[in-house]
C-alpha cells in the first residue's frame, strides 16, 4: 500500500505537490503565523518562494 501518484488527481488539483523538510520550530512559527492570518501554511509558503524568486530575478 502506497500512495496514490498525484496524476491519478487528474484537472481537480491544479497545483503540484512538492514535499520538503523543515526545522519543526520554524514550521511551528509557520502554523502560528497562519492562524493568526487567517489562512494556510501552503499559502505562505507560495507567498514566500514567490518573493524570493522575484528578489532573485527568476519570475
């Protein structure tokens, strides 16, 4: 029993699945900072890698 590849989503999940590790107190920080905004963690993190790619020049 594995999981499921994520092409076996089809259209129903537009974004792409993408695992990493972080330190347990910096992902601690994240989840408080999206309670408190009122949002979800993957959502910072878009946020985050998207400001850091345009800081960088590759968007």
């Amino acid at each position: 029993m594995g999981r499921k590849s994520s092409q076996s989503t089809g259209a129903s999940s537009p974004n792409k699945v993408f695992g990493v590790r972080v330190d347990p107190e910096l992902a601690k920080k994240l989840k408080i900072l999206a309670v408190k905004k009122d949002t979800q963690v993957y959502k910072l993190l878009e946020e985050a890698i998207t400001d850091y790619l345009k800081k960088n020049k590759e968007i």
